[in-house]
C-alpha cells in the first residue's frame, strides 16, 4: 500500500512540473547567464537559389520527363512566380505541379531536398556557365543563343527560327554538356538554340513556348540553361555540417583545488546565490546551498565540509527497514519543493533523482517528510 502510494504521488508531482513547463516555458535569467554554449553556422559562397530551380534540378536528377514536364506546368500556371508577393505562395505553387508528377513518397523526398537546398550548387553550376558564356555583356536577363548572336527579341528569334535553314550548324556550333537540360525532341545534328534565364518568369514562358515548338519539329537542338538574377538575398545557408570548436590553453598552472580563488574580496563572495534546490547542494541532511546563502562570509569552510561528506557519503550504507519505508514519499517531497521555486528546478530534481537514486538513498532517508 504505502509503494502504491508513493506512485501515485510520484505521478501527481509530473503532471505539476508538465504544468509548470507548459506555463513557464521562457527559462529563467539565471540559467540563461550560465549557458556557455557555442552556436555557429556554415555559408555558402553564393546567395540563396530559386527553390523552383531547385525543385527542377530534383526532378532532373529523377528523369529527363519530370524535368520538361515541370517546366511546362510551371509555364502554364495562371499567376507566373515573378508576381506572386510572398517565398511561401511560391513554395506552394511549385509544390503543387510537383503533386501532379510525383507519387506522395517521391514528394516527401523533393521536400526534403528542398530543405536541405541539396541542388542548389547545380543551379550555381549553370548560373557560372552562364557567366562565363558573356551574360553580362547581354542587356536582358532571358536570351537566346543561337547563330552566333545573343537574342533577347521575341520577334527577332523568330526571324531567325523561320531562316534556319540559312544557318549551318557546323559554322554556329555551341559547347553544350552533359548536363545540360537537352529537349527530348531534339536532333543533336541540328541548329543548336541554348535559352539563358529563370523559370517562372513571363519572357522565360514566352521564348521557352517558342523554341519548344520548333524542337518539336527537329529543326532546332534545344537546351535550357539557368540565369540567376541577382536579388541581393543573404548567402545560403548550409546543412548537413557539423562543425567542433575546441578551445585548449596550453598555459600550465599549478594551484590549490581545495581552497576556491577569491577575486574582489567578500562583494565577489556574495554576488552569485547559491542554488538551494541542486541535489549537490543537500548532503546528508545538510542545505549547504541554503547555509551559504544565510552565511556568505563562511562560503569557503563550508565548501570544504560539503565535499568532506560528498567524498564520504560516496560508498553505500545499509538501511534499516523503517527508513526504506518512506524514501517514495521523501523523493517525491523533494520534487515538490523544487516545483515551488520555479522554472525547471522541478525537472533538474527529478532527474538527478532517478538517475543518482542509489547515491541518494542515504540523503532521503536521512530528511523527515511531514506530507
């Protein structure tokens, strides 16, 4: 009856400290100044990409299909992505052509791409191609390369389109890669028409209409390249990396552990409180954080009896029985009178508890519990 007992208490004292957690979720300024934590970041070079490029390079990576399919169910939405206002409408408006072409597993697996930004260096591959074939010197930021010329004209592109057998492929060849994005309709052999720019813009729909229609017919070799436009975002945030700071003096001092050093003479004693509720601060019966608090000037002498005890409360003593009758009732006074101070001094208590249970056995017993 009285184990039964000390399990119902036992559980009444969780559910008051889930309470306390669920109301007093902010951790209090105390703890917050004792944390020494290191928090740090890993960022890529470049700034962050498109994630309907993203998601392209993703269903690249799956099948040539998925690709083209993409790009014209990107190019036939009602609201092209350029004017939508918000990350989030986009987001929403990729992820819904990619529900249209992928089973609800391959899409968890995009999403989770996605987060991780895991093809955003193949989108900076294709921007730095770009580069690197002039895209600077073009005053547009969607154009066509094809006949030795850089066409940023809708209706000029088509005057060369019509003309094309003016044009031999041999005298206008342009270096194209494996990786490159090839329409499946196609003819290698064919006048090679390489389309620089962003998905989800209304001049890349309009050339992109263009071209595909005469790839159609095999009268062109039809590529699809990215241009970023530079929109001033912060660099891309990486994920995935773990990253160790270690810190090592290489300064050797010698010095005495049993007497704390005393900076700036009692004012420093008495500027930090002690915590009353740490378990390491209750040893055989004794508060010494409550005795230090109450006499600030003696702080060392009983630093030094409390590891006295501590050192020799470390081997376990046999009980008699009267004192295990009870020991349920005491741990969970305990936790009860850490929920009183606060914050998570409850949950700090409980823990060193049932984890340091043997340890403790001697302190509890010790305590009389009136409840």
């Amino acid at each position: 009856m009285m184990k039964a007992t000390g399990v119902y208490i036992l559980f009444a004292v969780l559910v008051l400290v889930a309470d306390s957690l669920a109301s007093n979720p902010d951790p209090p300024k105390s703890a917050e100044k004792k944390s020494k934590s290191v928090t740090t970041s890993v960022s890529a070079k470049w700034e962050a990409t498109p994630l309907v490029l993203e998601l392209a390079e993703y269903l690249s990576g799956e099948s040539s299909d998925l690709f083209w399919s993409f790009l014209d169910g990107v190019n036939s939405l009602k609201v092209s992505l350029e004017n939508l206002e918000t990350d989030k409408q986009k987001y929403d408006a990729c992820i819904g052509v990619a529900t249209t072409l992928l089973a609800p597993a391959q899409l968890r697996m995009a999403k989770l791409a996605l987060s991780m930004h895991v093809t955003s260096p193949a989108v900076r591959m294709f921007d730095q191609i770009a580069v690197q074939n002039g895209v600077k010197d073009v005053k547009c930021d969607t154009f066509v390369a094809i006949a030795s010329r850089k066409v940023c004209d809708d209706e000029v592109l088509r005057d060369i389109l019509k003309t094309y057998d003016q044009y031999k492929p041999e005298d206008h060849q342009l270096e194209t890669y494996l990786l490159d994005h090839t329409h499946p309709s196609s003819d290698n052999k064919s006048l090679t028409a390489i389309l620089y720019g962003e998905l989800g813009t209304v001049d890349f729909k309009t050339k992109h209409t263009i071209l595909a229609a005469y790839a159609d017919k095999g009268i062109i070799n039809y590529v699809v390249r990215w241009n970023v436009k530079p929109r001033g975002r912060p660099k891309l945030r990486l994920s995935g990396y773990g990253v160790e700071l270690q810190l090592k003096s290489t300064e050797y001092k010698s010095q005495d552990d049993s007497t704390p050093k005393e900076e700036g003479g009692e004012a420093a004693e008495t500027s930090e409180e002690e915590d009353e509720n740490d378990p390491q601060n209750q040893i055989d019966g004794f508060n010494f954080g409550r005795l230090k608090n109450l006499f600030p000037a003696l702080r060392t002498p009983l630093e030094r009896f409390r590891r006295h005890l501590s050192e020799s409360s470390e081997e376990l003593s046999p009980l008699k029985v009267w004192q295990m009758q009870a020991l349920s009732m005491q741990a969970a006074a305990a936790v009860a009178d850490a929920h009183d101070a606060g914050g998570d001094e409850a949950l700090k208590v409980l823990t060193s508890i049932a984890q340091n249970f043997p340890m403790q056995v001697g302190i509890r017993a010790s305590l009389h519990c009136f409840c």
